[in-house]
C-alpha cells in the first residue's frame, strides 16, 4: 500500500521520496518489497495492449538505473523465474495445454541459459529485454489474462532443456514453412548441435515467419490439437 516518487535528473540523479522521507541517490534506485509475489504497480509507466489495458503491474523487485556511458535510463523488474514465465506473452492465451507447456519450457529455458551465462545485455546490466528482441514480457496484466499458461507453467516447474548436461538456448518463432532450419543453416557455426532441421507437419504449405530455429509455435499448437 505505499506510495513511492521517484523522479531522475541527469544532473543531480534520483531523488524518491518514500512514506514521506526524501532520499537521494546517484546511480540507481531499488524498490524491495517484503513480499515479491506481491504486486507493484508502475503508475506513469504507459505499456498499453490492444485491449486497452494497461500492463504497468510486475510482480517482484523494480529498480531504475542509470548507464553513465550509454546516457540511458533502465527500468529493470527482477523477480522469480516461475513469475516470470507466466507473464510471458508469445503465444495465443486460448490455444492448450500441451504447446503452453512447451512454450513455457522454451521461455524458461531461453531465460535460464541466459542468466547463467551471465546476461545477454550485460553491459547494459540487465539479463532481458521485455520486448521482442527477447521474449514478449507484460508481468501481472498477463498473468491474469492467461490461467491456462499458468497452469502450464506449474506443470513443468523447474524444468528446462540440456545437453551434454548444460543448460542450452532454445530459440522459437511463429510457424516454419514445413522443416525447421538448423543453426548451422542460418548462421554458419555447428556449436550448437541440438539445433537440428526437422519436419515440421503443420507448417507444410505455410510461409516462414520468423528465424526458423527451434521451435515452430504454429507447428506445437497442430501437434497440441493433434493430442500429442
């Protein structure tokens, strides 16, 4: 229920102002909640959908930092992975079960292995994007739109893909045109031999769209409404 203002100047940085203390920082301010399940709402952050809705609702930590060098202002949300993956939007709230567990696996993964490895924008010190340069994150707003993801989500709890006994990168993308492409195909590097081309029967006839490595979303939800 508290009330925080935090307002940022490149000169003189953060001020904030909590429970009616004023406080002054220089490169970053972190708001903790005693409880990260808990849900913080970012008020004048505008992050509207076609609905209308506005998806300014995360669950977890929110900190504002500021990158000297790049004259950039981040706003970073940190919380538990399971929350995260359920605020995940990359896929149709309607379509089943099944290729929502595989989307969550594909999510939890893709974030796993980045993390591990440090951040794939650690030099702007932070793991992920939210948008589509990574995975599509809208926080609480999406949680609550999509039960059945969550309950995916819970289904597969902790589980991600390996090999060779190592947490990989599991890329996705929209619909494929018949096969899935290998790394090596599109990228010309065979370091990542888990990335194999391989049919993809519910894409026959369609258009690529996307990379095409990994997993072809349109190709689950066939597999999915298929029974598998």
């Amino acid at each position: 229920g508290a009330s925080v203002s935090i307002n940022f100047d490149p000169t003189s940085r953060f001020s904030v102002i909590a429970n009616g203390v004023s406080y002054s920082f220089t490169n970053g301010v972190r708001i903790v909640p005693a409880d990260l399940n808990s849900i913080l709402v970012f008020e004048n952050w505008q992050n509207i959908i076609a609905s209308g809705e506005n998806d300014n609702r995360q669950h977890g930590i929110l900190e504002f930092r500021y990158l000297e060098d790049r004259k950039r202002l981040w706003a970073i949300n940190e919380l538990p992975l399971e929350l995260y993956v359920k605020g995940i939007a990359e896929i149709p709230a309607s379509w089943p079960l099944e290729v929502q567990k595989a989307q969550a696996v594909a999510a939890r993964t893709y974030a796993a292995y980045y993390f591990l490895a440090g951040g794939k924008h650690a030099s702007q010190e932070h793991i992920l994007n939210a948008g589509e340069g990574d995975q599509v994150y809208h926080g609480v707003g999406a949680e609550l739109r999509r039960p059945v993801l969550s309950q995916a989500v819970e289904a597969t709890r902790g589980v991600v893909v390996t090999y060779s006994g190592g947490v990989v990168s599991t890329p996705y993308y929209g619909q494929s045109d018949g096969r899935t492409k290998s790394w090596a195909e599109v990228y010309g590097s065979t370091n990542r031999p888990w990335l194999q081309s391989v049919e993809a029967p519910y894409d026959v006839g369609r258009n690529l769209r996307g990379h095409g490595i990994g997993m072809s979303q349109m190709d689950a939800f066939g597999m999915a409404k298929a029974g598998a």
